[in-house]
C-alpha cells in the first residue's frame, strides 16, 4: 500500500502532537511493507527530499507572513492552492493510493483525485476555540471546514474530539475512532531512583496547555508541602516564562527547574525520575504526554473535561481534578504525592492502562485494518 501523509510539523523540525504522532505511524508502517511518504512545511530555503527510517520527506519552504491582515488571509488561501499542487504532482508520481491529512489548519482544502483521502481529527482551531467559548477566525473555520467536509473517511483520536467536532462545525459524518498509541519500547520503567516529591509538566506554552493555572496554585502547593519541586520540560518562551514566574511568590522560586526542550530518550529519563506528572491543559484532542508518562509508570493528574476520561480513571490510574481551582488543584496534587509515597498501585495500574488501551502495537494493527477498508469501499 502506498500512503502519504500530509503533516507540516514532521520532526525533527519544531512539532507538537501532529508531528509526533503522524513520525510513529509512518515509521511503524514502512516497517510493515506500506511505502510511506510524507509533504510538508519546514524551515527550509528551497524543497527538498530525504528518506528517514525509510520514509520520504518532502519538506516544502514555509510561508511568511507579513503585517498586513488582507495579505495574509490572501496568501494563506494562495500558499493552501499551490500546497494542493504539489500533493497533485506527488500523487501522481508516487502512485498513491491514500493520503492522509488531518483538521487542524485546514491544510489541504481542495480534495485530490483518483485517491482516497482520510481526514483525521486531532483537534482544529474552531472546535477549541468553541470549547472554551472563544471566537476563532472565520477564515480558519472555513478552512477547516473544508477540509472536513471533503475528506472520504474520517478518523477521531478521541470520541470527545468527534462530538466537539460535530458540534462546532455543525456537522454529521461518519467516522472510526482510533486512540493514539505509545511506543512501549521507548516509553517504559528503567529502574532508576524516583524523586518522590517531584512534579513533572511536559509541553508547549501556549493558554491551551494551561501553564498558567499550575502556576497559580503553586503558592498553595509549595505552602502545603514544603519539600515538593517543579521540573518542566518545554520550549521556552521568554516572556512567558516570566509571566508564568510571576504569579509565584519570589521566595518559591528556586523549587521551579526549567529545562527546555529534550528529545524522547531524555524525555523518558524525566519521566522515570519524577513522582506524578500535571497535564492542566485547558483542551486536548488525546494528548500523548500522559501516555508516555504513565508508560513510565508516572501517574498524570489532569483536568477533568475533554478526553480526560477516555485516558484516566479517576483515582485508580490518575487523578481528574477541576485545574481552574487554584487550592483544590493544590490540596489533590499533594494528596496523591502523598498516596504515591505509600504505594505503588496507581503506578501499576497506569502501566497495565496503556499497556492493553494505547499500544502503539496494537493502534498501528487497528490503523492498518482500517486502511484497508477505505481502499475496499
């Protein structure tokens, strides 16, 4: 089967979940005899090809925008045109049977011919913003709209991000659900030394991810408890990490580490060496981090809304919390730091979770299956 996927944030260049997920996919198919390509933006000067873990990359110049809100929106429309060109020309030259593309953006706006084209929902920028009662762009709406509406089979990572979906775009579509998986090769327990009173956040600083209300009940927390730590993981954004300092007392600083970013074989080291991870992101299709997290045997106490349920049960696996109540979110982290100190049963738990739901093994079989019926129908 000859697959290609449409992804403008294909590592190693700068990704978040889209990245991350559509690089595990397409490495795992090539090595089960599916030719994978992959098209999309990077920060390159001019295009170019390389095959990675044999799948080949076209990377494509990114856009630049300029100040001028009519340019823009005209040059995003121009850039999504010539985008769709170029898929055309890969299509035909690569012999393609199916392309993936995905929500977010509304990358691929027009529908290619003579292949079948699978939308996957990760998470668009209208159903967010309509999850948290914001208006978003009207023109990223059409756009994703778009690119809904033309896809032939769509797929959900979540059954929270099908309903929301539906619901902000006011929609009806048929669609399978398949949960994004962890690779448990990578993401596992390696028998080092557990810092008990350490708090892990891993993620992107943006008012999704919520930074900024585990930072305002670290007052509380660092009061209640007066041996815990922070260590985050992420791109750091300079203002933001001042932002972010500033809503905590000046004498609890120095129990805050900012690290920065860290590829996965680091990442996986952090992960072992903290007690409990914090995932208090305002919305997420299927987030991964808590995955690899409680791969590692590293419970997640997260916010309780979105896809939370689909991934934790509350207080048997994780920890669900309302992260908007800056002395309760405080009061359950350091309860469950405390339960963690006592037993390892939440950990085991965690493990056996994603272990028979997340997968990556089993999510590549289900997403092959369905591969299959798409060229079938």
């Amino acid at each position: 089967m000859r697959i290609l996927f449409v992804c403008n944030e294909y590592p190693p260049n700068q990704y978040g979940g889209i990245g991350s997920f559509t690089k595990l996919i397409a490495e795992y198919l090539a090595l089960n005899n599916f030719s994978v390509f992959v098209v999309g933006y990077a920060d390159v000067k001019e295009r170019k090809t390389e095959i990675i873990n044999n799948v080949t990359i076209l990377w494509i110049p990114r856009p630049v925008y300029g100040k001028s809100k009519f340019l823009n929106i005209l040059k995003q429309l121009i850039s999504r045109f010539i985008f769709y060109k170029i898929i055309r020309k890969e299509i035909k030259q690569r012999e393609i049977q199916i392309i993936e593309s995905y929500d977010y953006g509304g990358p691929l706006i027009f529908k290619p011919k003579n292949v079948k084209l699978v939308v996957r929902l990760h998470g668009s920028h209208t159903a967010n913003n309509y999850f948290m009662n914001r208006r978003g762009s009207l023109l990223l709406r059409l756009l994703e709209k778009c690119a809904i509406k033309n896809a032939d089979n769509i797929v959900g990572v979540s059954e929270h991000i099908v309903r929301l979906t539906k619901e902000a775009f006011k929609l009806e579509f048929q669609y399978e659900r398949i949960y994004n998986g962890v690779d448990l090769e990578l993401f596992s327990e390696i028998g080092i030394e557990r810092d008990l009173n350490r708090l892990l956040l891993v993620g992107r600083m943006h008012p999704y991810k919520g930074f900024d209300r585990l930072f305002r009940c670290l007052n509380f927390l660092f009061a209640l408890n007066k041996e815990v730590n922070l260590e985050v993981i992420c791109t750091i954004v300079p203002e933001y990490k001042e932002f972010l300092m500033s809503l905590v007392d000046r004498n609890y600083h120095s129990r805050i580490n900012f690290v920065g970013r860290v590829d996965n074989n680091e990442l996986v080291q952090f992960y072992n060496k903290a007690s409990l991870l914090v995932l208090p992101s305002v919305t997420e299709a299927l987030a991964i981090i808590p995955l690899e997290s409680m791969a590692c045997g590293t419970p997640v106490i997260m916010t309780n809304g979105f896809t939370a349920p689909e991934i934790i049960t509350d207080n048997i696996d994780g920890v669900l919390v309302d992260t908007a109540d800056a002395i309760g979110f405080a009061s359950r982290i350091n309860d469950t730091l405390k339960f963690l100190k006592l037993s390892n049963k939440m950990r085991v738990n965690a493990k056996r979770k994603v272990k028979t739901k997340f997968e990556i093994g089993d999510i590549i079989l289900q997403n092959m299956s369905f591969y299959k019926r798409v060229l079938n129908d």
